[in-house]
C-alpha cells in the first residue's frame, strides 16, 4: 500500500520541486525567444510562478504556455510585467 500523500515528508516536496523548477528552467532556457531566458521561476509543489518583464504580452502568453507543457506543472502563476520598449 502507498503511504498517504499528506504522510510524505517536506524533504520529499522539496527533492520534487527541486527536479521541476530544472525542468522548467531548461525549457524557458531552450526557447529561441531571448527575453524568455531571464524570467524568474518559483515552484511550489506543482505550482510555477513567473516573474520579471517581457518586452510584450505575447512574450508573456508564450512563457506561460511553455511552462505548463513542462511535465509536472499543474498551475502557472503569471505575475510577468510587460514593459513596452521605447522605439526612439
């Protein structure tokens, strides 16, 4: 029988957001769109959370996509800030 979820110990959660955020971090690192590179991950559980700016909000929409096709994302947080560069 498989012990209860709530009986797993915190070093458990901590070793398996540990391997998420590396998944996470490599498919964010991996994207050919540059600015998507230095965003900012957390993981709690099976929780990602974004943060940072992006140039556009379709930046946005494709880092969020991306993080929750990483296997072992249930949720994303997107708290990315669009900031509009100046073309001058």
């Amino acid at each position: 029988m498989l012990p209860h979820r709530a009986n797993r110990r915190p070093d458990h959660f901590a070793a398996c957001e540990s391997r998420l955020l590396t998944r996470v971090q490599s498919r964010l690192r991996s994207s050919s769109y540059y600015p998507l590179r230095n965003l900012e991950c957390e993981v709690r559980r099976d929780v990602v959370v974004l943060r940072g700016r992006l140039p556009s909000f379709y930046l946005k929409q494709v880092a969020q996509e991306l993080v929750g096709s990483v296997r072992g994302v249930a949720e994303v947080e997107n708290a990315v800030h669009v900031q509009w560069l100046d073309a001058e």
